[in-house]
C-alpha cells in the first residue's frame, strides 16, 4: 500500500457513482489510498474488511513468521496493495499478508510485482469476494497463496494448475524455500494460530539458532586447522616443502576427509604432488 498518502484522496461522492451490472459501484484507483476501506476489482468498488479479533491475530503470527525466517533482500508486508489491471480492467486488491523478493524500495505505489506467498484470511471476508481474489490470483500466475481459515483452524495451499492441499490439526505446514534464512523448512499447523505456539519460532529462537549455528561453525573450523597443522608437521618432517601454491591448497580446503587422506598419503610419497593427489 502507498506508504506516504495518508489523507484521503478526492475521489468523489460514492453516492454519486454508477453500478455495475454486479450491483457494486463503479471506482478507480484513486479510491484505493493508505487508509481507505476500498479495494478496486476490474473497476468495481469492493469493501475490505476490518482486521480485528482472530483475523487480525492471523495477520500478526504469520507476518511475524514471515519477517523472522526470509532471507534477505525478501520482504514479508501486511495489508499491501497490488496492482493486477490487466484487459478486463483495473484491479488493486490487498492481501492480508505478502512475502515478496523484488520489492523497490523508496516507492510510494502499488506493489505491482508477484509476490512469493499471498495469505489470506477466511474469517470476517465473504467467501464470494475471497474466492474472486484468489481467481484473479491465479489468473496473474501468483505462485502460491495461502487460504488460511480461522474458525476451521486449517490451512489451504493453492498454487496455479494444480489441486490445493489442505493441511489440518496436527499437520506441518511446508514453507517456501525463501523461508529458510534459519534453517526451517516446516512448521506446526499450531504455530500458525496459536500466539503461545508460535513463540517457538520467533525471532529469540531464530538467535538461539544462530549462536548454535556460529558454535558448530567455530568447531568445524578448528577441526580443519588442527587437521592442515598435522598435514604441514608431516610434509616437514618428510622433507616436502610448501611453496605458495600449496599452502593455498591447505588454507582453503574445509574438507575433513581430504585433509585426512592427505595425511596418510603424505605418510609415504615421495612427492608434494604424491601427498596432496
């Protein structure tokens, strides 16, 4: 959603406005500004709803998800209109929540790309306009949109060209590889809609990761040195110099199992080129 436009537009009288043969009153883009009510589909005026109660819960744990665990230079936003206008006419919708990688940054204006993952909620929307949300979704190749219903506590996945698949209690809910930056490749149904559950992946777990990360990472690099120290000890003691080249090799190879067998081979070669083969 246009970041800095936060005045109403004069867009006109809304009482003034003709009906489309839907029986929705006609609008443009204009009529779609960062705090209007209004989302504009194929030039017809459709009302969003308000995000309160468990609908905006939804939005806050999965946007939260979203913006712990993307990667960088992927962007997880709330409430965001997009541009789909295409030959049938103007549309501007806004998904609950978005996962987008190619977002321009500084831009007050639509979000006019395709998003990664589209979310929305089944819960205070009318399944009519939803359903015609997602349609025009799939029409634009959006490649993965997230039906999320509320009461039911289940998710529905929907992609273009294939069936959707539902994912119920007690399931793991598969995540977009630009949801890894942590390692997580699946959560809990529960963590989706329960704010207690979902603190198990929030941003406090993300650094407990990364330290966990950083301390194997430490020790597999000490196992490394401690491994080309051995090999040097080794060719030393066989009388094998290291030129430039060669202490390049050993200085770059993270490789337990090269450096391993490079010991033994330099146990018994006669050659620098012999020990590291």
């Amino acid at each position: 959603m246009p970041a800095s436009s936060s005045r109403p537009r004069d867009t006109g009288l809304l009482e003034l406005r003709s009906y489309a043969p839907s029986g929705r009153r006609l609008g443009t883009a204009a009529d779609c500004y960062d705090g209007s009510k209004w989302e504009l589909h194929r030039g017809e005026l459709v009302e969003q709803m308000s995000s309160k109660d468990i609908h905006g819960l939804l939005m806050l744990l999965i946007g939260s998800l979203f913006r712990t665990h993307a990667r960088p230079g992927v962007t997880g936003m709330a409430d965001v209109y997009c541009d789909l206008t295409d030959e049938q006419g103007p549309s501007i919708r806004a998904p609950d929540v978005v996962l987008v990688g190619d977002l321009q940054r500084g831009k007050d204006d639509y979000y006019r790309g395709i998003p990664i993952v589209a979310v929305e909620i089944r819960a205070t929307q009318a399944k009519r306009h939803l359903d015609e949300k997602v349609a025009l979704y799939l029409e634009h190749a959006w490649p993965c949109i997230w039906l999320v219903h509320a009461e039911k506590e289940e998710i529905e996945i929907v992609r273009p060209g294939m069936g959707s698949v539902v994912y119920r209690a007690g399931s793991r809910v598969p995540l977009v590889p630009e949801l890894d930056r942590f390692g997580l490749r699946e959560v809990p149904l529960s963590a989706l809609f329960n704010q207690e559950e979902a603190t198990r992946y929030d941003a406090e777990w993300a650094r407990s990761v990364g330290r966990e990360a950083g301390l194997e990472a430490g020790l597999e690099r000490g196992r490394t040195e401690g491994l080309a120290k051995a090999l040097r000890r080794v060719l030393a003691r066989r009388g094998l110099s290291l030129d430039a080249n060669v202490e390049a090799r050993l200085t770059s190879c993270s490789d337990e199992a090269i450096l391993e067998r490079w010991i033994d081979q330099a146990t018994v070669a006669e050659s620098i080129q012999d020990a590291l083969k």
